[in-house]
C-alpha cells in the first residue's frame, strides 16, 4: 500500500468511541477539582485561603513548563509501539492513583505544612494528567488524516466530555454529602469520590492503546528539547496561532460565564435566594443546577449538528456560526428580569448549542495547523502543539476566575453571613454579575469571531497541503525501496 493510502484509513464506530472515551477520564479529573477542591482546601484541609492562592500559583507557573516540555518530550519517542500509546500506557495507573493523592489531608497543623503538601500535590497530579491528555490529543492527527474524520473524532471526544461533566457535578457531591450523612468524616467523602473516579480513570487509557494504531510514519527525530527553540515552532505556526486565539478567548468566556452563573441564579433571578422555589418542578432546586445540567444536554444532543455543518460548510463557517448565536444568547440575559426562572433556562439550554460548537470545532482545527507545520518544516510536533493548547485552556481558566473575582471585589460584593439564607447584593455588585455574566462574556466571544474570521486555512488549502505530504511520504517510500542496502 502507498503511503498516500495509509493516512485515508477509516476508522471504525467503535474505535471512535474508544478514543473518545479517553475524555471521560480527563473530564471527571478537571470536572471534581474544579467543582470541589477550594472548598476542600478551606473546609476540610483548613488551608488559610490565601496560602492556597500561592499553592495555585505555583501550580499554574509549572503548567507553562510542563505541558509544552511533555508535547515535545513525547514527540521524541521512537518505539515500536509508536509515540503516544507508550506513554498511555505507562502513565494510565498513575494518573487514576493521582486522584486519590489530591484529596488526602496531611496529618499536621503547620499551615506551611500544608501549604507545601498541597503545591506538591497539585504539581504531581498535573504533570501525571498532562502525561496521558498530551498524548491522548496527540493520537488524532496520528490515527486519522481525513479533514471531516478529525472533526467526527473531536465530536466523540467532546460527547465524553459533556457527559463527564454532567455525571461528576451531580455524583460528585451528592457522594460527598451521604458519606457525611453517614457519620463517616468528609474527607473520607472526598476519598471515596476519587478512588471511584480515579478507579474508572484508569480503564480507557489502559484499552485505547491496545485497539487503536497509529499511522506508521518515518519520521526523523526532531532536535534536543530547547524551552526557547519549542516556543519558536510554536510561533512560526501561523493557523496554530489563529486556533489559539479563538479557542483561549472562547473557553474564557465559557468559564467566566460558569463562575458567574451561580451569581446570576441567586443574587439577580433568585433575588438573594438560592432556592427559587416552587415554579417548574413541584419543589426547591438550584437554578444554576439546572441551568448547567440543560445547558450541557444540549450540548450533548447538537454535536452530530455540528460534525454536519462543518462537512459541508467547513470548520471555520460552522464555527462562526456557533459563536454568533452565542453572542445573541448572552447578550439576551442583559433582559432577564427577577424571578424569570424559565427564560433564564431557556437561554441556558440555547447556550448549550453554542457550547457544543466551541467544544467540538477549535480542537478539530488542531490537527490541520500540526499538518500546515509539517508542510512548512518537514517536522512533526504533535505533541508540542497539543501540549501547548493544553497549557491555554488551563491559562484561559485562571484568566475567566481572576476577571470573576476581580469584578465582584471592585464592586462591592459581599458574602451573606453564616446562617442567612437570603441575602440582597447592592446595586453596583447586582450590575456587575448582570455584564459579567451576559454583555462582557459576548464581548470575548465577538473576539473570538473576529479572531476566527481571519483563519487562514480552509478545507481546500488542506486538501492541497494534504496532498503535496502524501507526495513527500509516496517519494520518501520509494527511495527507501531502491535504495541500496
């Protein structure tokens, strides 16, 4: 078989979901820490607030070397298992194990004590999670290099993602509290949670390897890591950079629209009340509950909208189209009045299409920038660029929680005392949750538009860039074969 060929394998249904199922993983991990670990921090660790500020920190300072260096590291692999797989396999118990050393409290009441536990722990399970997600999104350009193939794959990874997400913030919790309700210490809590999670970590990372190939490729190995000469290919990379752009400002405003949603629920619809009441369901809820769990159901059901659109409009129409209807949802909850409960879900679950878009599109464009770098530099950097992306979510992330908290503490929020259940804001902290949450949040994703209209590359400059490789690999084969032993 010609070397033009082997990249236009289809794969199957199963080996689809198998690699999507990977993102269970990740997503679980994120999902519980993002959810649960300040509070466990403060409440359980009895860490002082601003000693875990430093703690992140320092963890956030690690990412910016870690995720590119393990990109380029895992780059470097030569075996006869390929470059990714090795190091799923490898690092697949670790990273399950990695749950449980998160959430276990040291036995001491030194503060610095703590402190110092807590960033090493912090540290150690990051890196074993960049050590498999790395990797992980490294397999698409490896294992498939049809255009709208990568698309379907983003699509089947960001259907485990939701769904990760959906399970692990409503079991999570729900987990943590019987176990206390049970007489038994919230840490123990904590602990179950992630030995299951950790537990069902493990599974995909340890099968995906075993069922799924990468594309057997001849490959020169690239030169020794060099911190400044990686960020120098990552620069060079013209539609990588376009890709970054769009999707850091994109998870920005989905993750300051996260942080500020609860806000939003209690303090403007909810008036102060954290339980709207008996309007839709015949009893008490949490309007940011439901609004997340709608808005990620949603999300859920439109993905294969969007595989569609972008096989016959492309990545870049389909994603425009995502975000400018986004931009009218946000802007619209400008509108919503105190006490609307259902037009707040209502315009979470509209969301939820946009979410969709955003989850599945920039990460499917990945691939086709790591292809434009081969095209230009004869180099293949899969795991740089991968590790790089992973390094801006995690940026974009901390960015969406400082401008949150920076916005309520300029204007004058203030948390209700212990023991009150309803609890009016003033005026100008009402206002800034109202912009935060809706006008300021589309403000970074007309960014992300503008961003993405200048996208340069296109599905038919692909193709031709697709072409002129399988060339490259068809006459590389060839002087192999004829070559003298």
């Amino acid at each position: 078989m010609s070397a033009s060929l082997i990249p236009l394998r289809k794969l199957t249904l199963w080996q689809k979901l198998l690699y999507g199922s990977g993102d269970w993983s990740l997503s679980s991990f994120t999902t519980i820490r993002a959810l649960l670990y300040t509070i466990f921090l403060t409440d359980v660790v009895r860490l002082d607030p601003g000693l875990a500020s430093v703690s992140a920190l320092v963890g956030t300072a690690w990412d910016a070397i870690n995720d590119p260096l393990v990109g380029a590291l895992n780059d470097r692999v030569r075996s006869r298992w390929g470059r990714r797989r090795p190091f799923l396999l490898l690092f697949a118990i670790p990273f399950g194990l990695g749950f449980l050393l998160l959430w276990w409290v040291p036995p001491t009441e030194s503060q610095a004590l703590k402190m110092i536990y807590v960033t090493l722990a912090f540290i150690l399970t990051d890196t074993l999670h960049t050590l498999v997600n790395v990797p992980y999104l490294a397999l698409v350009p490896d294992i498939s290099r049809d255009y709208d193939e990568r698309t379907s794959l983003s699509g089947f990874r960001v259907l485990f993602n939701l769904l990760a997400t959906l399970v692990t913030a409503v079991a999570a919790p729900t987990i943590v509290d019987e176990v206390v309700r049970s007489g038994a210490s919230p840490q123990q809590g904590y602990l179950l949670v992630a030995g299951l999670f950790g537990g069902l970590a493990i599974l995909p990372f340890l099968v995906i390897p075993v069922l799924i190939k990468e594309t057997k490729t001849d490959l020169d190995v690239p030169e020794k890591i060099n911190l400044r000469k990686m960020w120098a290919v990552i620069v060079r990379n013209r539609p990588f950079l376009y890709v970054t752009g769009l999707y850091s400002l994109t998870w920005i405003a989905f993750d300051l629209v996260s942080r500020m949603l609860p806000f939003f629920a209690v303090y403007w619809v909810g008036e102060g009340n954290s339980l709207i009441g008996r309007q839709l369901l015949g009893q008490d809820f949490a309007l940011e509950s439901l609004a997340m769990g709608g808005l990620m159901i949603i999300s859920l059901v439109s993905i294969p909208l969007w595989i569609t659109l972008s096989g016959r409009l492309g990545k870049k129409a389909a994603y425009l189209i995502g975000m400018v209807f986004w931009i009218i949802v946000l802007s619209a909850l400008l509108f919503v009045q105190p006490g609307q409960v259902s037009l707040t879900l209502a315009l979470s679950a509209l969301a939820g299409l946009s979410v969709s878009a955003a989850s599945i599109l920039p990460e499917s464009m990945l691939p086709d920038a790591v292809d434009w770098d081969e095209y230009q530099s004869g180099e293949r950097n899969e795991g740089l660029y991968f590790g790089a992306i992973t390094l801006f979510r995690k940026f974009s992330s901390a960015v969406a929680g400082f401008l949150a908290l920076q916005a309520l503490n300029l204007f004058g929020y203030q948390a209700p005392p212990e023991g009150v259940t309803v609890w009016q804001q003033s005026p100008p902290a009402l206002t800034a949750i109202r912009w935060m949450t809706g006008p300021f949040s589309a403000l970074l994703v007309l960014a992300a538009v503008i961003v993405a209209w200048k996208y340069p590359l296109t599905r038919q400059q692909y193709e031709r860039i697709r072409a002129a490789l399988a060339a490259h690999r068809d006459s590389t084969a060839a002087l192999q074969t004829t070559s003298p032993e």
